[in-house]
C-alpha cells in the first residue's frame, strides 16, 4: 500500500451505513459533568441512556444475551451490567479490597465468566479478576497479567490466551491520575493463559523507550495485534507510539511521516482493524487526528478530527469505520475510498455521516451491538 502524508478532512456527503438492527454503544459527559452509559439507534436517537456514577470507560458484550459490561474510568470501583433488551441495570459489580479496576474488560466465548483488569495496589501488580457470571457477578479467583498497570486486553482466537496491554504505569487510588514510577516503568504486551495464568511469552518495546505506556489493542481474525500507546517521556521527544505484533515474533514499532507523527502529541488513544483485518486505525485525541495503517505497518493517511478517540469497525464493510469524539460527534470513514483516492491524487470527501450531539463529550471507546 502506498504511503502518504495526505491529510483529510472531513465531508458531509454520505449515507449511513448501518445495519438497521446496529447499535452504538459508548460512555459519555454531558454539559452539567453527568455521566452516562448510552445507546444509539441507527437513526441517531438515544435509545438508552443510564446516569453513572463516574466517567464510563470501554464496555465488554455477553457472546450469548443481550448483556454489556460497562466499565468505570481508571482507578475505578465499579462494573455495571446493563440488560440492553429490557435496558434496565442487572447488576453492579464493585472491586475488591485492595483491588481497583482499569476500565476494560471481557466476557469468555461460553460467556461463564468476566475477566477484568485490575491492580492491586499495595503491591503494584496486575491481575485479571475472574468473575462468575451465572452467581451474580461473584468474585472467583484472579491471576497475574504479568506486568504494572494492565489496561486494555483482548482473547485471541483459540478462546483461551489473552494478550494484555500492560502499560507500566504505577497507580493507587488515594492518587488517582499520579503516576508513580515514570522512571522506571517497564510497560509490556504479555501472552497468557486464561485457563493457568500462566506467561506464554511477552513483548516490550526497546530499551530507549521504556516509558512507551502500551494502552490499547485490537486483534485481528489472524491474531495480529495492532498496539496504540502514549509516552510518558520528555515531551520534546518523538518515539513511535503505533506497533504490530504477531505470535512469538518482536513488537514492530511504526512511526508516520514526520508532519503527522508531531501531530499526535506523543498520544494515542484508541485502536480498531478493520473488518477483513487488511488495516487499522488508530486515534489520537490531542493531536485532533486519525491515522491509517496497513496490516503490515505501512502508513497510509490521516484524516482531521477534534478530540476523536472512539472507535470500531463495521462488521460485513470490509473498510468502514466509526469515529466518535468529545464534540459530541459520531462520523463514518472508509479506508478503502481513501486509499484508492490517493493512489490517484483525487481530492477525497470521507465517507461520513455527522451524529451531533452538541450537548456531550464521548468518551475514549465505542462498540457496535446488533440487536
């Protein structure tokens, strides 16, 4: 795929192309600083809306029922399951003593239990929590993610190995946005066993960039993992903050032309492949931007955003993406037009349909339902 340092900005022109039974699932602010869990349907109404405790962070599906997760902002207390059928809240899941939870979370594939990463923060390491979903959410055992500060994971394919964004940073709750072990933060991205805990094997990036905080990932149907990560370094400093990385093979760190790589701020935020896995993107909300990469690391463009960090792919559209941001805005993007639009030096108008929702800020994740 050809690289380019294009930069794109945004349309108006397009159609929505939602599956009429899709919906959007996000976290968001409003003006008054309340905090919502909120649905919207495919016409852009909000089809849910639950009041929360605190700022949500990323939200986890039941494989089986009409059942999400919705996890608490780091260093968070709380899990809330929502019954998305009957739009009721099921049950709150709080963490344990000594445990606080960092906002992500999955269902295993038979949909028995929820695993939640989590930090016990006497002693700074990071565990998985285990829950059992058929006794109510009852806290079962948990194992070691094998590094400080698991955040974001993802199961692979074989539904039983984990692959954990341990990001390094040291947190404790009495604190909560004081990160205290910059200097000697080993940040890593850990394979292991959902069965054992056991360690498989694990991937850090050079040496030179140890405060590369690894936060989020996806996996695609191949098991490639594509890594956004924010640096915790001096700032005038440019590391990569995009990887891919496969099995047992090392991290492959990415960098962008240099025009797009200052834009990002040292600061990624979300990450999502597409649909047929040939490519990711990744957000960057401080730098107002969205970057485009090719499966096998090749840059492919960028398009204007502010403040964007939600995103997902569109299941059965090979190239389609949605993006929300702290505007209140939800727009579509197609990585194929792009690419295919370059490729020729066309002037390119994304693929978007602008959901304003003046009055809120999205928060950093977003996941389709179809239900």
């Amino acid at each position: 795929m050809q690289a380019s340092a294009s930069l794109l900005l945004l349309g108006s022109n397009a159609v929505f192309a939602y599956n009429k039974s899709q919906k959007l699932l996000s976290c968001r602010t409003n003006q008054e600083g309340e905090h919502f869990f909120s649905m919207i349907d495919s016409d852009g109404y909000l089809a849910l809306n639950i009041l929360m405790p605190a700022r949500g962070h990323d939200i986890a599906l039941h494989p089986h029922e009409p059942m999400a997760a919705v996890f608490a902002r780091r260093p968070g207390d709380f899990v809330w399951m929502i019954d998305l059928a009957t739009k009721e809240v099921v049950s709150k899941v709080y963490a344990k003593s000594g445990r606080h939870y960092y906002g992500h979370g999955l269902f295993t594939r038979d949909g028995s239990k929820l695993l939640c990463s989590e930090n016990d923060y006497e002693t700074g390491e990071g565990v998985i929590g285990v829950y059992d979903v058929r006794s109510n959410f009852v806290r079962i055992g948990e194992f070691k993610s094998h590094g400080i500060g698991p955040h974001d994971f993802k199961l692979l394919n074989d539904d039983k190995t984990l692959v954990v964004a341990n990001g390094g940073i040291r947190t404790h709750p009495d604190l909560p946005r004081v990160k205290s072990n910059l200097e000697s933060m080993r940040p890593n991205l850990a394979y292991v066993s959902s069965e054992t805990g056991l360690l498989l094997h694990k991937h850090e990036p050079e040496t030179e960039w140890h405060q590369l905080s690894i936060r989020h990932i996806d996996v695609s149907a191949n098991d490639q993992v594509a890594i956004a990560m924010q640096f915790q370094g001096k700032p005038f400093l440019q590391p990569p903050l995009i990887a891919i990385q496969k099995g047992e093979q090392p991290m492959q760190l990415l960098t962008a032309p240099e025009e797009i790589q200052s834009r990002l701020h040292n600061y990624c935020g979300s990450v999502a492949f597409s649909a047929d896995g040939a490519e990711f993107i990744v957000t960057s909300p401080r730098g107002g931007i969205v970057t485009y990469w090719s499966v096998e690391g090749s840059y492919i463009g960028a398009h204007e955003q502010l403040d964007a960090c939600g995103v997902c792919r569109v299941p059965n559209q090979p190239s389609m993406f949605y993006v929300s941001d702290g505007r209140g805005s939800i727009v579509s993007v197609n990585s194929q037009t792009m690419l295919n639009n370059i490729s020729k030096n066309i002037p390119y108008e994304l693929l978007e349909t602008r959901y304003s929702f003046d009055s809120s800020k999205w928060d950093n994740h977003m996941i389709l339902y179809a239900g």
